[in-house]
C-alpha cells in the first residue's frame, strides 16, 4: 500500500515515517509554493533517510493568505493550520492510498480534528493516519532520541525543508525580520541528520 | 524501553503492538478480576504472536461497580470506561517506561482523554501511547486484513481475553442472559489466530 507523509525534514515527521514504514510504501512528501528552494533540504534530508522523495506544488495564493493572516494574528497559529490543510488536500490527490502527518498529540497547531480527517478521507478515498497522535511530547523526544540524530536550534540558523520558510520569507518581503521576528518568538526547530548511531 | 500494552487477544490491541515493537520492549498486559478465566485466551494469543505476557490483577470492586453501572445504563459505555481507567493505573505502576492501549481515533469508548493522558503520564512518570489514536476505522481495517489471523463474530461466540468476559458474567449473575444481550446488543468481537500468511 502506497503513502503520501508530509514531511519537513524534522523530526516529528521522520519519525511518523518510522513508524508507517512496516506497513506502507512510505513516500515523503514536500508542499513548495515556489517562493523559496527550501523544499531541498527536505529532498536531502530524504535520500539521508533512504526514503523516495516527492515534492508538489501548493498554490500560491494559499502562501499570500496564510503571509497576511500571520502578520495581522502576530502569531504563526492560524496561517500554519490554513497551510497544512492545503498540503494534506494535495498530498490526498496523489496515487496513493494513504496520507500521513507527523501531528503529535501535545501539538497545538496544526491540528486534524477526528471530522476533518473524516471529511479528506470520504472526499479523496484515502485514508489519513497520524501516527504521533497519540503520543506526547516526552513520548516523542525519547524516540527520536533512540533512533535519529537531530540537529535543533532557533528556526533562522536550523535547515528547514517545510512551507515554515517560504511563509517566513513572504513576512519578511512585506513586512521585513522585525515582522518575521514578531509572528515567530523563539521558535525551535528541528533538522534530521540521518539515524541514530547504534 | 520496556513498554506494557494493554491486550484483550483482539485485532486492536495486537495492531497496537505491532506498531509499537519496532520501539519498545513490548510486554502484552491483561487485567482479570478473579471473575473468570478468560484471560487465559489473552495468554494464548500472545503465546502465539510471541510476546511476553503478563496478567494483572485488578480490583474487584471495580468490576462490580462497572456491572452495575452497565445494567442501570442498559449499555456498557461507562463501565467499559472505568474498567479501562483502572486496568491502565495498574499497568502504570509495573516498572516500565511507557503504558499503551489500542485506542482507535473513531472508538466512541475507551476514550482517554489528553489531560487524562497527562495525568496518568505526571503521577505515574511514564509515557502514555495510543499508537491508533490516528488512525480511522478503514485504516485499521486494512491494516488488520494484511498483518494479522483474525476470527470475528457476536461476542458470545468468540474467546475474549479482557475483562469484558468477566463484566458478562457478572452481569449475568445478577440478571440473567437478558440482561447481557441488553447491554451487549450485538457487538462484535474479533480474536487475533496469528500473523496473515505471507
């Protein structure tokens, strides 16, 4: 059976990846809206993994609103959550049988409410998992701790694969770093090296 | 890690395991009450998937006050509840790293809840997993059909290995048969033979 994750390059979502892949023919999957060429650390951080890659293009105008919306909130939260939708509306539309997320359980965006899931999977006929859903967030780190190596730091010097920096670089076009700054506080991120050490 | 999954010899908490065991030392926990020994059909069917089991005792007095509740109500939904409440307390105090279920995302009960996870997780320094907690009915079906040997039918006619054996017979104590097929209209049991064939 073939699945679409979405996946960043970090460590939530590699980890989901291990934990479908005695299941599923995992294939990463990386939403760009063509702002930035960021989608290649995620390419990267893939092939490290030894999964296939794929990456598909979102709209723009998904990028433009969530940009505007993140200004005006001062916070990243509503934006995020409008993007991932979209992404996981995309990945649904590939060949494939099911889509995946690395959506934890302690995780306040994005979410995927018990209807939405319902709701993608009726429209698209997949099915979606979120295998991190019910772990927190000790759970998580113990596991990626175990079985991946992992680079994290603030998000402006950490590698990021994910739509996270196109949208930082829309901010900052329109409203320049103090606005980047502004909506994204301290934000820690998380870059996959490759696996664990044994 | 050592991890303790909650286990009936079902096709849920087996599918929990196998999600589970690429991780943890997984160790299948089954609660009895003393009542009946149903449990044994737990044993052996981790005996057959080559697990290591354990029973554990739970307290009497829950399942009393559980087959009470469940005749009063005419379903089983509360009892069902407070039994899998204590039966995870009580995996929670073994020396393990980490409890889990086979909580699915569109089960209407056993539900735990994210602050009861939380709680559970602070008092007992554990993790808590719920490995299907993302994934649908459909998805856990599939899952099911590829991985696994499973029996199902009306519950009467399929060995269990949880303490739902024993809330039947408890009930049956005090109403009879009627008062099992009123709380137990036909609800569907499955019972895990093994691994699919490959």
């Amino acid at each position: 059976m073939d699945l679409a994750l979405l996946f960043s390059g970090g460590k939530d979502s590699t980890l989901a990846g291990l934990f479908l892949d005695s299941f599923y023919d995992v294939r990463l999957v990386t939403g760009r809206f063509g702002v930035t060429d960021d989608w290649e650390h995620a390419a990267a951080a893939a092939d490290r993994l030894g999964y296939p890659f794929e990456a598909v293009d979102l709209d723009r105008d998904v990028a433009e609103e969530a940009a505007a919306r993140m200004r005006e909130d001062g916070y990243p939260r509503n934006g995020i959550q409008r993007v991932h939708e979209h992404a996981l509306e995309r990945a649904a539309d590939l060949d494939v049988d099911a889509v995946a997320d690395g959506t934890r359980r302690d995780d306040r965006v994005p979410t995927v409410s018990r209807a939405q899931a319902q709701s993608l999977e009726d429209r698209h006929g997949v099915d979606y998992l979120s295998p991190l859903a019910g772990l927190g967030r000790h759970a998580v780190d113990r596991l990626v701790d175990e079985n991946l190596d992992v680079e994290t730091g603030p998000s402006a010097e950490i590698p990021k694969g994910d739509y996270e920096a196109e949208l930082r670089e829309l901010i900052a076009r329109e409203g320049g770093r103090e606005a980047v700054d502004r909506v994204f506080p301290d934000h820690e991120q998380s870059y996959v090296r490759g696996f664990a050490d044994d």
